[in-house]
C-alpha cells in the first residue's frame, strides 16, 4: 500500500485571512492527503514542523503582502536543513515579479486568486516525491 502524502498547510499569524487555506484542507483530505495546519511566527517554525511531520509538500497562504522576505528565509532554510526534496507551494495573492523570482529560487508552483483545489492536488500528485510503501 503507497505511503499517503503528507502536507504541511501554513500561514503567518500576522495574515488573517485563513478561508481559502481552510478549504483547502479540506479538499486536500478528500483527496487522501495527511494534512497538518499551523500559523507560524518565523520561518525557522515551518521549517521545524515540516522536519518533525515528515511532510512531503509546504503550501504557504500569504494574502496579506509581506511574502517575500518569509518565502525567501523559508526556502533558504528548506535547503539548508537538506529538505530540498520537499514541495513548497504559495497560495494568495503574489504580485508577477515575486512569483517570478520565487520560482527561480526553487518554488514549486503558486496559486493565486481563481486558481481551484484540483490544479492544486493534481500538481501535488505530478511533482511530489515518491514516499514507497508500508
């Protein structure tokens, strides 16, 4: 049996617009995925989580501007904890030229406004990492 895949779904406590990342949750359990939800203070807290849930995927929610300086201590942390491997995702609202320079520094994918739940799980499921079986 395959090892289900597990994400870590995550946003600043200072963004307090949590409905879209809650939905998706949700639609990412119906889909079969581990889903664990936290609000973090610094960048070195997802990190944390994502080591001791062994997650396969990060997805971010940042609607509140501010993303960059998080998205770029994060990912720059992801590496140097060896979690290259992890999938990091951004859902929110992320102006061209920060999706654009994100995604030269390794980000996996963003979805913004209007983009659904499916296009999100079926990038997760093309792209994440294989966890083997039980």
């Amino acid at each position: 049996m395959p090892l289900r895949t597990r994400v870590l779904l995550t946003k600043p406590t200072q963004d307090a617009h949590d409905r879209g990342v809650r939905y998706l949750a949700r639609k990412f359990r119906d889909a079969g995925f581990e889903v664990v939800f936290t609000n973090f203070l610094i960048a070195n807290d997802v990190i944390n989580t994502a080591v001791q849930e062994d997650v396969d995927v990060i997805g971010v929610s940042s609607s509140s501007g501010g993303h960059m300086p998080v998205m770029e201590e994060l990912m720059e942390g992801m590496r140097s904890a060896g979690l290259e491997d992890v999938l990091i995702i951004v859902g929110g609202i992320i102006p061209d030229a920060d999706a654009r320079q994100l995604r030269q520094e390794g980000l996996g994918a963003i979805f913004g406004p209007g983009s659904s739940a499916e296009d999100a799980i079926q990038y997760i499921r093309e792209n994440v990492r294989d966890r083997g079986t039980i």
